[in-house]
C-alpha cells in the first residue's frame, strides 16, 4: 500500500466510529470472527482499546491484523484503523485511490 493510498483510507476511517472495541478479554476468537466479518463487509473498520485491555494499542493492532490477514492504516490515541480486501464485491478499489 503506498503512502498515498494510506492517506485516502485515513480520510474515510476520519469520520467513523470504532465498530469493534478490545477490553479486559483482549483479541479472542469471537472478536477475530467479528473483526474478519466487519472487514468483509466494510473493507475498513475502527478499532478502540479500553484502557484494562492487557496490551497497548500498537500491539492490538499488529495482533489484530496477524490474525485476519489485514493491513494497518493508522494508530492513534486509543484507536486503530485497519483495511483487508473484500473477497467478493469489493467496494474500496486501491488503484484508483
């Protein structure tokens, strides 16, 4: 993903709220199951990290993607943006961005 393309999808995910919040649990497998069926229906989902979550929001983040084969697109605050292609109907198209 290049710079500009980050850029694009750090201007949509500006304006939208997190769908998916990380607390006490951390990531488990029902909110890998979420995160993986938010991102094949959006493509680009926020995350939050409650303040007793057991890692940082880096970690979170890097964790997160490991686990539903996505790409970071911002950390900020207690927030994350993450992108994974929609495996049909793609509605983010990267090479137009």
């Amino acid at each position: 993903m290049t710079t500009k393309q980050r850029a694009a999808l750090r201007s949509m995910a500006n304006t939208m709220d997190a769908v998916l919040h990380i607390g006490k649990e951390g990531i488990n497998e029902n909110l890998i199951k979420q995160a993986w069926d938010a991102l094949e229906a959006r493509e680009l989902i926020k995350v939050a990290v409650q303040k007793n979550a057991p890692f940082d929001v880096k970690e979170a983040c890097t964790e997160l993607c490991d686990q539903v084969h996505a790409e970071p697109v911002q950390v900020i605050g207690n927030r994350f943006v993450i992108y994974r292609k929609a495996r049909k109907d793609s509605k983010i198209d990267l090479d137009k961005l």
